[in-house]
C-alpha cells in the first residue's frame, strides 16, 4: 500500500491496545456507549485488541483498517 500524504510504500502491521479503542471528535473519557458520529473500535477486556493497520516511516502517518474488526457506532 502506498502512503497517501507521500506516496512512499507503507509497512503492514497492527495497532494493539490494552482493552478499548475508539474515534472520536473531541477528546473525552471513552464511555460504554459511543457519542454521535464516534466509533468505537473494539472492546475486549480479556485479549486486548489487534486491529490491522499500515505505516509510513517517511512521514510518519498510520493508516487504520478495521473493515475486520468488531466496532460499534454511535
């Protein structure tokens, strides 16, 4: 995959979190319901959360695929 602010070829990888991961507008404290227009990309307490994601260690960018993930919206 190719960067999309540079152009550069990104790495294929994962970002993992401890127990939740969300979207959101404003920054808040995450809640068990997501707000309108927020998303919240997994919640697992007892595994964590692996979601699929591309890095580009030219400009520093991550691109976040969670078209396999659990997510709720809000």
């Amino acid at each position: 995959m190719n960067c999309p602010v540079c152009g550069a070829e990104m790495e294929k990888g994962f970002i993992q979190a401890g127990q939740r991961m969300a979207w959101v507008k404003k920054k808040h404290k995450i809640s068990l319901l997501p707000k309108k227009g927020e998303l919240i990309l997994g919640n697992n307490v007892l595994l964590g959360l692996c979601i699929d994601a591309y890095i580009c260690k030219t400009c520093r960018k991550i691109v976040i695929d969670y078209s396999g993930a659990d997510y709720e919206e809000g």
